[in-house]
C-alpha cells in the first residue's frame, strides 16, 4: 500500500514533511475525511495551512489509487 505525506512550511521558511493533510485541502481535493482515512492518507486535523503542493499530491495519489483498482486480479485455476 503506497501512502502519502504533505509537505509543510516552518516558521523560518524550510519546508518538511508533515504529520498529514489539513482538512481544507482534503476538501480542494474533492476527497471527505472518512473517505481519506478509509484510503490510509493521512489527515492533521490541527493544521489549518493549504498549500497548492499537497493538493495535487492527494490527486494524484487517488489517481494512482484508481487505476490499481481497475487492474484485473489473477484468476485462479479451479480445481475440477
């Protein structure tokens, strides 16, 4: 399972990973919070920062979400 961590911006204006995603760019990401969670993106409810960075990410991440779920499993061979 692939997961994601958002970028954030320190005081000093250093950019590290974060703990997970503010709420709002959940939201400007067309994903609600029990679907996030459900999916393994992780979610900050304490930050309130919305970078255009992490946005994307979580796109793109349910992007790469979506055509794994489209791939065909392997079927298995019966037994008969």
């Amino acid at each position: 399972m692939m997961t994601t961590k958002p970028l954030v911006v320190k005081k000093n204006g250093k950019r590290r990973r974060g703990k997970g995603f503010s709420r709002e760019e959940l939201k400007k990401a067309e994903i609600n919070l029990k679907k996030a969670l459900k999916l393994g993106i992780p979610v900050d409810l304490r930050r309130k920062t919305v970078h255009e960075a992490n946005i994307n990410a979580v796109k793109e991440f349910l992007g790469s979400q979506k055509t794994a779920a489209r791939e065909p499993r392997k079927r298995r061979k019966s037994k008969s």
